[in-house]
C-alpha cells in the first residue's frame, strides 16, 4: 500500500514524532510511506526526518500559514 504523511509544520513538534513513528512501523510492516511536511517556512523536520530513513517530499508546499494572493 502507498501511503502520504502530511504534516503543515515546519519544525520538529509534538505532532511530529507520533507521524514519524506510525510512518517508520508502516514501513516496517511493508508499506512504501511518503512524508510531506511545510515546505515554505524554515525549520529541521525535513532534516530531521531524513535521519530517521524517511523519504520526505519536497515538491508539495504544506502550511498552516496561507499565501495572500492579494497585495
């Protein structure tokens, strides 16, 4: 089974270590397992999940902090 972990954060959390823990057992129980994680801001959760042998998804922009489209 292909499964996507989305995390709108930036930075490592609370929220984080739970998804990289049921990514890293999903794994482990066969699954191909992406993470996707906010792409716009500066932080260490890519870097951090990386570490842990997660492929990370750089090519979708998660955030909890919209774009204004508008000026």
């Amino acid at each position: 089974m292909k499964i996507l972990e989305l995390l709108a954060s930036p930075v490592w959390t609370g929220p984080a270590e739970p998804m990289a823990s049921v990514s890293l057992g999903l794994r482990a129980r066969g699954h191909h397992v992406e993470v996707a994680v906010d792409t716009r801001r500066p932080g260490d959760i890519q870097e951090r999940l990386r570490q842990l042998g997660l492929s990370v998804r750089d090519d979708l922009s998660l955030s909890t902090k919209g774009l204004s489209l508008f000026k």
